[in-house]
C-alpha cells in the first residue's frame, strides 16, 4: 500500500522587510516560483522570498535579508520551517515539542543571488538545487577611466541611497554609522547630498562615531573628514566603556562565530546600543558593509587561503566565498557576505533598527564587478588597496563637487579602540568563538 507523504511549510519570516521598488511583492514571489532566474534577477531591491507549490519550494533571497531553512520529521511526512534567524527555528521546534532533532548545524541558509529549490518527498529528502539569478558580468568597463568608473560606481550607489530615502525613510532621522573611511564616508556625503537633491533638510541626518573608552582612531579621523568637508556640526560620538563590550553576547546575537565578524558586530552593537539609550526611537541607519567586499579591498596577505590571483579571478569571491557547491561552501551558513552580513544586520534588526548598507544592492555590485581590476592593476596588491579610495573619491566629487578625505584602511573593530582595549576583549583563537557559539544549545 502506497504512503502518501503530507508536507508541511512553517514561514516565520517577516515580509516587511523586504524592499522591492519596482514591482509587487506578490509578483516578484510570482517569478521565484516559476523558477525564473531571468526574472528574478531582475527584481530591484532587497528580499527573501519563498514560494510554495506542491511539494516544491523555492526561496530567493539578495545579500541584505537572511533566509534560513531546517527539515523537521513527523509522522505525516517532512515539515519545512523558514525563518530569519537559527533560535527562531529553534523556538518553534521547542514548542512543537520537535527540539530533540535540532542542532544549530542542521540549519542552512539560501545563499544570496540563488534560487534554491527543495522537493519535501518524504525521507530521506533531496539536497537543495541551486540556481543563480544574478550573474554581473566581469571587467565590462575596461578601456574606462578611473573616474570614469567612479562615477558609474558612485552614481549606482547614489541612485540606491535616494531610492532608500524616498521609499523606506521619508521622513524622520537617518543616521550614518561613521568612521570615516572610504565607505562609511561615501554613503555619509553621497546620502547628505540626496537629502538636498530630493528637497529634504540635511538636518535629519548624523554622522554616529564610536569611541571605546574616549581611544580609538575613528573619532578623530571623524572630525578631520567632516572638517575637511565643511560638515562638522553632523557629527555625533557615541563613547560606551570597554567593559561593555561582550562579545559571547554578540555571538548570541549574530549566531556565528568568525572572529572578524564578531569583533566587527560587537563594536557595531555598541554603538547601536549606545544610539538607542540616547535615542529611543531611532529607525533609520545606514553603513558602508559591502564596499570592502565590491572593491576587493582586503589585506590578501591575511588569509593563507587567497592570492591576488584567485581573487581578481572569481566572480564575486569576497560576496559569495568560493561558491556554491564548492567543497569549502558552507550549508550551514553560505559564503563571504552572503554570511557575513549577519554582523550588520541582526546587531541592528535586534535593537529595532532598520539597517540599509546599499553597498550590498545588486545595481551596485554588478558595476564594481565590471571594473577591470587586472588591467588597472596589473596584479599589484598595493595598487589594488588604493583603487578604491581612487575610485570613490572621484565618483563623490563627481556627483557631490566634494573632496572626499581618503585614508589608510583601518578595520571597524580597530579604529573604535584602542589597540590595548581591544585586546584585552577579545580572544585570538576561533574555537574560542565557535565553543561559545555551541553552548548556546548545550
């Protein structure tokens, strides 16, 4: 006697997340269920979406909205529980009284610019089908200019930020997670700028800067650029005490365990924290995460894994990691920013902020990925960390007529302290992040 297995899909994820400008959100679930990567692609925005048909479920999701999946077994067939975040999966299993099939590592995430397709057969089930929606194409601006390429690159990020404005942040204060390098600066003079353009007072936005301890390097690198830029009355120290910063609790709230990432994620809770005691109400914030990733603008010499050329090469390396379906792939937490971008946004989304980093829109990403990085560089790590100062600059100054102050690249997590702060905070040795990370569900 056959058994027909009955499927269950349990969506726990918050729909009003999502930002899609240039259709119905009902539409855009529409294109993700026909599994139509063309169109899909073409979805202008931020999302997570899920389609349900049958027993097939797809999910698409851009780098700025996480999407997790766990397979739960019972009796009348498999449960698919989709959520944000691990613990809310968690929770829900508890309730159900499911908890004893959990672990955190049987949890996946759709990796961004995917559509991730599962059929819910029974058991065992099929691993998940992946197909890529969003391809760039690389090194389609060679020939150009770099200030050529900085203004298409700026004028992308531009377009995003008033786009933000005019759509998810009419009204109401906006502030700027501020240390004033290339990226937090470009989306600080470039949104101060829109605010103008689009007839609104420049007075709804600040610039946040935070300072352990009354140390750190960001705070007056800060007031050099602002100062530099006529600006100075916009900023805004945050200073918090380095015994606040704990960041087992940031593990807790990030639910992951890279070192980089909880380091950078515990500074950036500090300064959310320290927005909120002072601002109960604050919404708006925007960051520059994702500019380091788009520009290629990590110290190669770093990571024992990369070289310049494995980096120059690989279609989105720093967004994706080495990709889908690649041994060293993660299913538990995808790759590069696809991962790592849950330092920006669950630090923000779990003190109520709604966080907006543009430099993770695909609009923006697909011009960076156009830029001919071997041809103006020539494979020269040095040339290649200077690139982008070159490039933003001069798409800032283009759009903006500002000088924008360029300096030398300083890690977040870095510039908020200093040196002895920091270390006194914070272990060197991953396992101590991923023990932490684990006892969480001891």
């Amino acid at each position: 006697m056959n058994h027909e297995y009955v499927n269950q899909v349990i969506d726990l994820c918050n729909p009003q997340k999502d930002s899609i400008y240039n259709m119905s959100r009902e539409e855009a679930i529409e294109l993700v269920r026909a599994g139509n990567t063309g169109g899909v692609g073409k979805i202008d925005g931020q999302f997570a979406l899920v389609a349900v048909e049958g027993k097939t479920i797809r999910m698409a999701r851009s780098i700025g909205r996480p999407l997790r999946f766990f397979i739960a077994k019972l009796k009348e067939g498999p449960c698919l529980i989709l959520a944000e975040r691990i613990d809310t999966i968690y929770k829900y299993l508890v309730k159900e009284g499911l908890d004893d099939q959990f672990h955190p590592s049987y949890t996946r995430m759709a990796p961004a610019h995917y559509i991730t397709t599962i059929e819910l057969l029974g058991c065992p089930d099929p691993s998940p089908v992946h197909q890529r929606f969003f391809t760039p194409q690389r090194n389609r601006l060679e020939g150009s200019s770099v200030e050529e390429i900085g203004k298409l690159y700026m004028g992308a990020l531009y377009n995003e930020i008033k786009k933000w404005l005019k759509h998810e942040a009419p009204s109401g204060p906006v502030g700027v997670s501020f240390s004033a390098g290339i990226d937090s600066g470009s989306v600080f003079l470039l949104t101060y700028h829109a605010l103008m353009e689009l007839g609104e007072s420049p007075s709804r936005l600040k610039a946040f800067t935070l300072s352990v301890d009354g140390g750190g390097k960001d705070l007056e690198q800060a007031r050099e650029f602002l100062r530099a830029v006529k600006l100075e009355l916009f900023l805004e120290p945050i200073e918090v005490k380095a015994s606040g910063l704990d960041w087992k609790k940031t593990i807790g709230v990030v639910e992951d365990y890279k070192p980089l990432d909880i380091q950078a994620a515990t500074m950036n809770l500090a300064l959310l924290e320290g927005i909120r005691k002072r601002y109960p109400d604050w919404v708006h914030m925007l960051d520059g995460d994702g500019g380091d990733e788009n520009l290629k603008d990590y110290p190669i010499e770093e990571n024992p894994e990369l070289t310049i050329r494995s980096v120059l090469n690989n279609l989105m390396l720093y967004h994706e990691g080495w990709g889908v379906g690649k041994m060293k792939h993660s299913l538990t937490y995808s790759g590069g920013l696809s991962r790592g971008y849950m330092r920006t946004y669950t630090t923000a989304d779990t003190l109520g902020f709604k966080s907006f980093s543009p430099y993770t829109l695909a609009n923006v990403i697909e011009v960076a990925e156009g830029i001919p990085f071997i041809e103006l560089t020539d494979w020269d790590h040095e040339k290649l960390y200077d690139l982008k100062g070159k490039v933003a600059a001069s798409g800032v100054k283009a759009i903006t007529g500002l000088d924008m102050p360029v300096f030398e690249k300083r890690r977040f997590q870095h510039g908020a302290a200093s040196e002895q702060a920091f270390n006194s905070h914070f272990p060197e040795k991953e396992i101590d992040y991923r023990k932490a990370f684990l006892s969480i569900y001891e």
